[in-house]
C-alpha cells in the first residue's frame, strides 16, 4: 500500500484513530480528565496510534502534527464537560 501524501487524507486517517482511541477507551479518557493524567494513562494507545500513523502516512508529512492535534482535539476537547484541574 502507498503511504498517504494529501496532507487532507492524513488528517483523515489521524482522526479516525483517534475516534477509535476514544471510542474504546472512554473510560480511561474520562479518569484522565479528571486526574490531569490522560497522556499518561493512555500512553500506550496513543503511541500504538502513533505507529500505525507513521506506517500510513509519508514522512514529509510528521512535522505538521496532524496526528497530535487529533489527539488533542478528540480526546481531550470532546470532554470539555468533564470536571478537571484543567479547566
């Protein structure tokens, strides 16, 4: 398979395995709001996420963060109701 070189289609890509992080794991999300530890708590998933990113998607593209900003904006945006020391 050709790795994704459409800056739009690895955005694609880095969204959807966020969502799939949050879907399955949305307890743990939650409990990491809360305790302001949820990079920590979820260190596994996303660095697994991570991998399967970089495996897909063309290295010119790492540096534009596409894959952190998902991370950042379906894990911890979408829980903005949840109490925290954050926010």
């Amino acid at each position: 398979m050709p790795l994704i070189e459409i800056e739009e289609a690895a955005r694609r890509l880095a969204r959807a395995i966020a969502s799939d992080i949050s879907l399955y794991n949305e307890d743990k999300i939650t409990q990491g709001v809360k305790d302001d530890n949820l990079f920590e708590v979820l260190e596994e998933e996303i660095e697994e996420g991570r991998a399967l990113y970089n495996s897909r998607v063309s290295p010119k593209l790492y540096g534009r963060n596409l894959y952190e900003r998902a991370i950042v904006d379906i894990l911890v945006r979408s829980k903005g109701h949840v109490p925290s020391k954050l926010w």
